[in-house]
C-alpha cells in the first residue's frame, strides 16, 4: 500500500506552515531582535509541526546555497531529493 494522500485541509496546513516558517526564515536572516527572537522560540515551542516546517526551510536553503555555488549540479536531480519523502 502506498503513501495516505493529504486531505485538501492538511495540505492547506502544510502551506501555511511553510510559508510561516519561510517569513521566520528571511525575517531572522536579516537580523532579529530580543523581541523577535522570543516569538521564533514561542512559534517553534508551540508546535512540532513548526519544528518540522521551518527545518525544512532551512534545509531548502542550505540546498540552494549548494546548487548556486556548483554548476556542475543538477537541478532536476536536487528536486528529485526534495520530493523525496
């Protein structure tokens, strides 16, 4: 049996969260402050899914960094391992 697909509702969760997490991402990247830093543990704290959604965020970014500094790399192969479950 294969994977459960995702209800309309849980992939519309799934996007909000990774949007979230992709505004923590650049928003922290440009440098947060005390307060700032404060609500990034609370989001984080409240919820594994947000753990989850902004790690792979994070990770993406790392990828992309990668595939930017290496033109031998290629890209329908990196997307290939992002669809990877």
């Amino acid at each position: 049996m294969g994977p459960r697909k995702m209800s309309a509702d849980e992939r519309q969760v799934r996007d909000l969260l990774a949007r979230q997490a992709a505004e923590w991402f650049v928003n922290l990247r440009a440098g947060g402050d005390a307060a700032q830093l404060r609500a990034f543990g609370a989001w984080l704290r409240s919820s594994p899914q947000h753990v989850e959604a902004y790690l792979q965020i994070a990770q993406t970014a790392r990828e992309l960094k990668a595939a930017a500094a290496d033109p031998e790399l290629v890209l329908a192969a990196m997307l290939a391992k992002r669809r990877e479950p």
